[in-house]
C-alpha cells in the first residue's frame, strides 16, 4: 500500500519541474493524477514555460508507474477550463481527494511592461484560487489542499527588489497573498474536515530558476551572467552551506506528507521547505 494509495490529486503546472515531480511522487505512492499546464508562452513569460511534449514526458512517466492519469493543456487563469478538467478527470478516475495548486510565472526584468505585474498576479494568486475553486464542489472530508509559495512570499527585498520590475512584484504580491489565502480558506474549511496547507520552496532546480531573468536577479554585477555565474550567487540565498538549490523531489516529499492521512489533522501550516533561507533574511514569517 502506497500512502496516497486510492486517492486521486488535481495537479497544475504538471508537465514540468516540481508540478511534474509532484505528480510522479503521488503516483509512485498509488494515487491517480489529474494534470493540467498551459504549454505554451503567456504574453510576458521571458524565459521558456513548458511545452506539450513536456506534459506527453509526464503522462508516459505516471503510466510507467501503472497509475492512471487524465492530461489537458488548460490555463490556470481560465476557471472555466479547469472546471471542464475536473469534470473530466473524476468522470474517468471516480474521485478527488487531493489538489496541488503549483503552476506558477516569475517573469523578471525591469524592462518589462506594467502589465506583467498584473499577469503574474492571475497565473500566480488567481490560478491557485481558480484551481481551489473548480475543486472544491468535489472534495469531501480528509481531503487536502496545498498551495506552492515560496520564500519571495516570506522575505522582503527579493524578487520585488525594483531592479526585477513589475513581474518581479506582481510574483512577490501573489506569492505573499498565498499565506493568508491559505490560513484564511483552512479556518473555513476545518468543519468540513477539509485542509488546506502551503508549501514555500527556496530556489528549485527548475526551468523556473535555470533561466536568464533569474541568472540576472542573482547576478545583477553582470550584463550577461551564465548559468555558471549564477551558481555560486544562488548559494547565498540558503542558510544552510553549500546549497545553491534543493531538488524537485524535496518539495514532493513535502507536499505527499501533506495530501497524506499522516498529515490528517495538519492544516493552515506554511511549511517551508528552504534550508534555512527565510531565518537569514528580513522576513515576514
Ligand atoms: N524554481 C524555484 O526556484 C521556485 C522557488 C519557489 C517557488 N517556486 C514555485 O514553484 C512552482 C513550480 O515552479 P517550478 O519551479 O516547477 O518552475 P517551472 O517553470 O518548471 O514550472 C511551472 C509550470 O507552470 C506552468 N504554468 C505557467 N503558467 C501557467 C498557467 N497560466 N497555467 C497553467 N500552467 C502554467 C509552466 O508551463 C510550468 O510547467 C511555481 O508556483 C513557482 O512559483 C519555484
């Protein structure tokens, strides 16, 4: 018996980095996944989001695992189309038990438009709440609900530093409004027996951190930093030494604790999953 055996989990931003790793984790651990990811650029996005072939790499990667999955390329910012997925996935799979809110947008640079700040904030705090929402007629006592900030949500001064421009802000603006979302939407679900918790990662090996706006947020001393240049800066963010950024895989385990009965009686937590970074910088925690 897996520890999600039986349940099926509602995952965004599935075809790729931690979303896709979430999905995998579940499933290794006998849960049915519902995924969804744009899988294709927004109008801001300056670094590649995912692509269909990415989320056919998902979907083959889960059936290897023996576990059923329904994939839609889907909008988190559309919760018409969520809806329309849901329906979908609990028409073939019977059930939802646990919803990963986790497709998110970091587009920095101080040369982008105003708009992106407003962009930022629907994939990132509208999304999650898109995704909660097309859900929720569904869940039932001891399901579980988990949303992904990140450290940009507890810390003043980093990605809504000025030098990262109105993406940069509208990422810190979504990601700290993840925090009293779910504090807020736990206390009002208790009696339901339903629980809603948050994971915040430091930076993740991801195609999120592995890109150019964010070599430059960590390298602001050069025109044209690298993925070289970047690596020895992204240790500095970390308490812990020697940790430029934790693995897709440690967030999952974070994240299958919580959508597990271990957790059952867990909720409204932001459980920090950064190797110290929050307790080294001015925080909000
Ligand atoms: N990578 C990091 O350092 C880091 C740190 C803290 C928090 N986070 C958060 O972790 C979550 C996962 O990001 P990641 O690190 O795996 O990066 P990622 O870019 O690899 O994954 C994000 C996924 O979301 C998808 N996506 C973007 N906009 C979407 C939309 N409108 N609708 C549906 N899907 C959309 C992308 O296509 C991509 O597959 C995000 O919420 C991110 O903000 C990341």
């Amino acid at each position: 018996m897996g520890r999600v055996s039986g349940k099926v989990a509602f995952v965004t931003g599935a075809a790729r980095g931690q979303g896709r790793s979430h999905a995998l984790l579940l499933a290794e651990e006998g849960a049915d996944i519902i995924a969804v990811d744009i899988c294709e650029q927004t109008e801001f996005a300056n670094y590649p989001l995912a692509t269909a072939d990415d989320l056919a790499e998902t979907v083959a990667l889960v059936e290897k695992l023996d576990r059923r999955i329904i994939a839609r390329t889907a909008d988190v910012r559309d919760r018409a189309a969520l809806v329309s997925v849901v329906a979908d996935g609990i028409a073939e799979l019977g059930r939802l038990d646990i919803v990963v809110a986790n497709a998110g947008l970091c587009p920095l640079g101080a040369d982008l438009p105003a708009a992106a700040f407003l962009e930022t904030v629907e994939v990132d705090l509208v999304g999650v709440i898109n995704t909660i929402s097309a859900a929720l007629p569904h869940l039932g006592a001891g399901a579980s609900i988990i949303a992904t900030g990140s450290v940009a949500s507890l810390v003043v001064g980093h990605t809504d530093s000025p030098t990262n421009g109105p993406g940069g802000a509208g990422y810190a603006h979504a990601k700290r409004a993840i925090v009293p979302l779910v504090r807020d939407l736990a206390l009002a679900l208790a009696p339901e027996m339903i629980r809603v918790n948050a994971v915040h990662p430091t930076n993740c090996d991801t195609g999120m951190l592995q890109s150019e706006p964010m070599y430059r947020l960590f390298r602001p001393d050069l025109e044209a930093p690298t993925r070289e240049d970047a690596e020895s800066a992204f240790a500095s963010l970390q308490a812990m030494p020697n940790v430029p950024y934790i693995s897709p895989r440690e967030v999952s385990n974070a994240v299958l604790f919580l959508a597990s009965d271990e957790s059952r009686y867990v909720t409204g937590l932001q459980l920090k999953v950064d190797a110290g970074a929050t307790l080294k910088q001015p925080n909000l925690s």
